[in-house]
C-alpha cells in the first residue's frame, strides 16, 4: 500500500519541513532502506548510520536537529513508527474468515456478530465468543469459558474451562490459559503426593497481550487474575492464584509462584523469578535475573539475586569484582603475620 509522505505525516504527525508529495511504499531499515522507504532512528546511539541511509526520509527523536536526508522529527518515533505500519498496511495479520467447514462447536456455543474460526478449532459447551473476535486454526476453548470483543486467538492456543477473557486481548501461539495450578501434598498414609483439586478459574482483563508459549494456571478455588493493559512476553510462568495489576509488563522466562500479588505499572526484565506470597508495590523494576524472595514497597528498584535495591546491589557487585585484589593482599598480610610470629 503506498502512501504520499504528507498522507502518512498527517497520521504519524511530527516536524517536518521539505517535499511531502514523496511516496512511500514500505519501511525498511536505515542500512537497507532504498529510495521511496520511509525509516526510523530509533536510538541515537545509530546517529551516524543517517550519514549514509538511502531512505526517503527517516523518522527521528525530536533531539536530531539536521541531517543529510529528508528528516520527520517526533516526540515518540516508537509510536510513529506503529502509526506508520498501520496506515501503510504492513501489520495487518491475515486472518480466519467466517467459520471454517472443519471446525467443532459444540451445540450450546454463542457468537457474537462478525467472529471468525479456523480450521480445526474446538469450542465446547457453554462458551461465548464476543463481537469481531478471530480464532485461528487449531485453538481448543473449554467448556463455560467467555471472550470478549475484537480479541485474537492465535494458533494451537489452548483456553480451559470457566475461563473469563476481556476484550482487545490477544493470545499468541502455543499459549495455555487455564491449566491446573501446581498443587500437590504428601500423604504420609500413603508415601506419596496426592493433586489437590484446581477449581478457579483465569481472568484477563482488558487490553492484555499475552505472548507464545505462556502458561497461566487457574486457581485453586477463585481466580488467577491478569490485569487490564498488561503485556507477558513469550515463554512466562504465572502460577495459581497469582494476581497482577493493570498496565504491567512481564519479559520473557519470567516466573512468577503462586499467590503472588503484583501491583499497577511494574516493569520486569527477563527471567525474573518471584517466590510465592510475595507481595510487589505499583512501579516497582525489576531487573533481568533478579530473584524476589520477599515483598517490595511501591517504587522500589531492585537487582540481583537475592534482590535487593539497585543501590545496594550496585556496592556489593562492586567490592565482588575487587575480590581476586583482595584476596591477593589478605594472603600477603596473612604470611607477614606469619613471618612476625616465628
């Protein structure tokens, strides 16, 4: 889909001062971009490599003030650059249309209007499906579950039983919504663990994207709870019971245990891991690796594992990499004495 530069500029919006009747007709890197791409500088680090794009034009932070090229200047090139791959059409996700001939809903299911089904989709007893919402090829919905409007259900994810999602959120492949939560006790009668029954449910709120190859335990008697506007990126474990707060974003291998609750706007880095029945204050960071084994006031940054605040960590990591020095002069000062004593 081409575009004139003026058409995309008055969706993307910026500073821009030069010819606005250029069409562009894709977006590519700066190294790649050919005449009529439109790039992005998304990081001033990469300043230099505008010395030399053959782009069109290229979308930079506000802070750029020239260039040898044709520049828009944008507060937020991240945004602009999701504007411009919408107006240009290029993240449109072709998708299932209508209900395919091979799919099975059982005879109690509901839909709203305009929901499309894949190939090979099953959808049990009980179950509702809301307005616009896409279910690709291969999804299994369990029995009473509910989903919302304009929500997207990739491929091979699979939603259990009495599960509850919002509206706009969507489910990338190979994702698992619902499974039995890890609960086990030993019995000493018997010398074994015996399964304790997982009779909760999942709730997912609004504007949740959910990435692939999540796992989302139900609770063990009401619900693990997923909060309006959060993001979990791909290969995350969040246990039974876990509640998370709005607008929260999870990295990938991130484990969270049961019981946890997670506050509103927390960030976490990749393959954090969370102890169960720990509470985590809103804007708490979290650092890649940081292992939580204790609750975390509001606010809070914390590093390291065991975590602890950015600060402290930072000085224990420091005198860390002193050690080989340290040591070298505690071994000196050990012969001294040693030599003093005879």
């Amino acid at each position: 889909m081409k575009k004139t530069l003026q058409e995309i500029l008055s969706v993307i919006g910026g500073t821009f001062a030069g010819n606005g009747s250029i069409e562009i007709k894709g977006i590519r890197t700066l190294e790649e971009a050919q005449q009529g791409d439109l790039a992005f500088l998304f990081d001033i680090a990469n300043l230099k490599a505008l010395d030399s794009t053959k782009a069109s034009c290229v979308v930079v932070p506000n802070a750029v003030d020239k260039a040898p090229c044709n520049i828009v200047r944008s507060e937020n090139v991240q945004i602009a650059f999701k504007k411009a791959s919408n107006i240009l059409g290029l993240d449109r996700i072709p998708g299932p249309k209508g209900i395919h001939s091979t799919a099975y809903l059982a005879n109690t299911v509901s839909l709203g209007t305009n929901v499309a089904i894949g190939a090979y989709v099953v959808i049990e007893e009980g179950v509702h499906i809301s307005d616009n919402t896409m279910v690709y090829p291969y999804a299994y919905i369990g029995h009473n579950t509910s989903i919302g409007k304009n929500c997207k259900i990739f491929p091979n994810v699979t939603i259990r039983e009495k599960c509850i999602i919002g509206n706009n959120v969507t489910i990338h492949p190979n994702t698992v919504i619902g499974a039995d939560g890890f609960g086990y006790e030993f019995d000493m009668s018997t010398g074994s663990f015996i399964k304790i029954p997982q009779i909760g449910k999942v709730v997912i709120h609004d504007d949740v994207e959910i990435g692939a190859c999540v796992t989302i335990d139900r609770a063990k008697i009401a619900s693990t709870i997923i909060g309006k506007g959060t993001k979990i990126d791909n290969l995350t474990q969040i246990a039974h019971n876990v509640k998370i707060g709005m607008n929260t974003v999870i990295a990938a291998q991130t484990g969270i245990a049961g019981s946890t609750e997670v506050g509103n706007f927390v960030m976490m880095g990749g393959q954090v891991g969370i102890r169960d029945h720990v509470k985590i204050g809103d804007k708490v960071k979290i650092g890649a690796r940081a292992g939580i084994i204790k609750d975390v006031e509001s606010g809070k940054t914390m590093l390291g594992e065991p975590a602890r605040e950015a600060l402290r960590t930072g000085k224990i990591v420091a005198i860390i990499e002193k050690l080989p020095e340290i040591y070298k002069k505690f071994i000196k000062y050990e012969k001294m004495m040693d030599d003093a004593g005879q």
